[in-house]
C-alpha cells in the first residue's frame, strides 16, 4: 500500500470520525448526512471501486441510525424523509462515482492498447529495418557473386558447375523476389501505395511481362495467348501494373498443367476495360474464392503449392489503389479465370 493511499484513508476515516461527532451530538432534525458525499468522493478519485461501495454502505448505515440513537427526541415524518433522501443522495453519489471510475479504467485500458499499438507498429519496422539490411543485402550480394562466377570472371566453369551455379542464381533470385514483395506490402499496409501515374496501354505492359516470363512458361511448357482487338489506355502506374500481369500470369503458369495453355484476354465494357487471366490448371473450391486475395493465404488446394500468399494480396493493394477492383472466378471447364478492371483512360 502506497504512502498516499494512506493519507488518503486516513483523511477519510478522520471526515468519518467528525460527521459521525456532529450528528450524533445534535437533534435528528439536523441532518449532516449529505456530507458524507465528500468522503465518497474522495475514496472515488483516489482508491478502489470496493472501497467506495463499502465508504457509501457505512455512510448510508450512519445517516440512518441517527434516527434512532441516541432516540432521546421523538422522530416525526419529516426528519425520516430528510434522512432518506440524503441515503438515497449518498447511494447515488456512490454508483456515479463507481461509473465515473469504470470509465477512467476503459480509458485507461484503451490507453495501453494504444501505447501497445505504437509499440507493436516500432517493432514492425524494426522488423522491417533488419529484414532490409540482414537479408536482402547479403541476397543481392550472393546473386551479384553467382553472377560474376556464371561469366567465368574467377576462371572457367564446366558444364556441370553452369548447371548448378545456374539452380543456385534461380534460387537466390526467387528469395530476393520474395523478401521484395514482403516489403512492398508492408510499406503499402503502413503508407499506402504511392503510384506514379501517366497514360499507358494496358496490351503493351501485359507483352512485356510475357516476355520477362517466357522462360518460366517454357520450363513449365505451357503456351501463353494474348487476345485484345483494340488499345486499352489507362491512367496507371506501369510498373505496378506490370507486377500484377507478372503475379497473375506466373500464377497461372505455376498451376497450369504441362502442355496446357494460358491466355490474357483485354474486352471493353461501359468505362473501363476488364483483363482475364484465364488458365487450364486444377482450380480452386468454392468456398476458398473469397479468401484468394487475403494476405498470406495459401489454401489447400494443389493450387496454392507455391509461394507465400503474397502475390495475389499484392496485386489487389495495386489494382484498389487505380480505382479497379480484381476477382477470381472458376472456369466451365477446368482451371481458374483472375479478372481485374481498371477505368479507361
């Protein structure tokens, strides 16, 4: 118990001991019972809600028995409504004040919450600092050597050592990719996606995100279509978008069968124009479409084998920051259709 906390009893106990004095050494007429407001008050603000619903008991008790001790007067009608009412004053006061301390504790709750918050928010960045400088800096570094040692600058390299060196880049280049993307969408949680826009057209940053995936579709065999009749103008951020097509498309080759084909198709509709992804791949059940473009969500589905539940998150941050939306549907056949529309230019 703290030296307050003392004081502050004690000061109540000695405002106790002087109303108790005063009525009991004058006539029932006299009421003093409203006094003993102060001494709830003052438990209120200063010590517990327990202490003050049994301050406001002892104080409703003492008010009432003055009308029968010392009992050397009669007691008439009056006097008992005037001692009532100051019981039933005191017991308002209490449960006020117990209210008032209820909302004191909400707030200061709501107040760790927050310093909580702030504190989990400075952690998250910490995270973000060392995942920066403790991972993507020896990444870079290790693809810049595996680089260098593929261009026999430190000698020559047998075919078998290009084979491995060669896995090793891929594989180095994919984790760089990945920590990458984990950057970008907590920089866009945290900030918001700051697009640098200017008209493009939609065709030709899907053309060069095939082009940038035509290696992987040729591993995985599978054939890339580009369908479009017409120019799709918008006023977007190409590099962002060329993320999306990349996401989208890769994900579409990832689960593709071999040999299967893959096709981005452009159609107009009203005031904007809407682009399909539209694979030959296993699909997904219904009830995951939903939860598709959640962070981090993965599924169970043969679908979701690969990569962190990044890619399509990511995607719906940079298509929602251009004012479109993007979805997912199942094909009548086999495989899975990702749409997003973007306003037309």
């Amino acid at each position: 118990m703290t030296t307050e906390s003392l004081k502050i009893k004690s000061l109540v106990l000695g405002l106790f001991i002087f109303l108790i004095v005063l009525e009991y050494f004058t006539p029932p007429a006299y009421v003093f019972g409203y006094l003993y407001i102060g001494a709830v008050l003052l438990t209120s603000a200063r010590l517990s809600r327990q202490l003050t619903n049994r301050v406001t008991l002892a104080a409703v008790i003492l008010t009432m028995f003055n009308l029968i001790i010392p009992g050397s007067e009669a007691i008439n009608t009056a006097t008992i409504a005037n001692r009532v009412i100051a019981a039933i004053a005191i017991m308002v006061t209490g449960w006020l004040s117990n209210q008032n301390q209820k909302y004191q504790e909400a707030i200061a709750n709501q107040s760790l919450q927050i310093l909580a918050q702030e504190q989990l928010a400075s952690l998250r960045e910490d995270f973000v600092s060392t995942l920066t400088h403790d991972l993507k800096t020896p990444l870079l570094g290790a693809v810049e050597t595996l680089k260098a040692l593929q261009e026999q600058k430190f000698g020559p390299v047998t075919h078998s050592q290009g084979r491995v060196l060669e896995i090793m880049s891929r594989s180095h280049s994919t984790t760089l990719q990945l920590v990458e993307t984990l950057l970008d969408v907590y920089r866009n949680d945290t900030e918001g996606l700051k697009l640098e826009r200017r008209p493009i057209d939609l065709v030709k940053v899907a053309q060069e995100a095939i082009l940038s995936l035509t290696e992987l579709a040729s591993t995985r065999q599978v054939y890339i279509q580009l369908n479009y009749g017409y120019y799709c103008w918008v006023n977007g951020d190409p590099l962002q978008l060329h993320r999306v097509f990349v996401n989208l498309i890769a994900n579409g080759i990832n689960h593709s069968l071999r040999g299967g084909k893959l096709e981005v198709v452009f159609t107009p509709k009203e005031n904007e124009h809407i682009v399909k992804v539209v694979d030959e791949g296993q699909g997904i059940p219904d009830s995951q479409m939903p939860m598709l473009f959640e962070r981090f969500y993965q599924g169970h589905s043969d679908r979701q084998a690969k990569g962190t539940g990044l890619g399509l998150y990511l995607s719906r941050q940079i298509i929602e920051a251009h004012g479109g939306r993007i979805w997912a549907q199942k094909r009548a056949s086999q495989g899975l259709i990702f749409c997003f529309c973007l306003p037309i230019n």
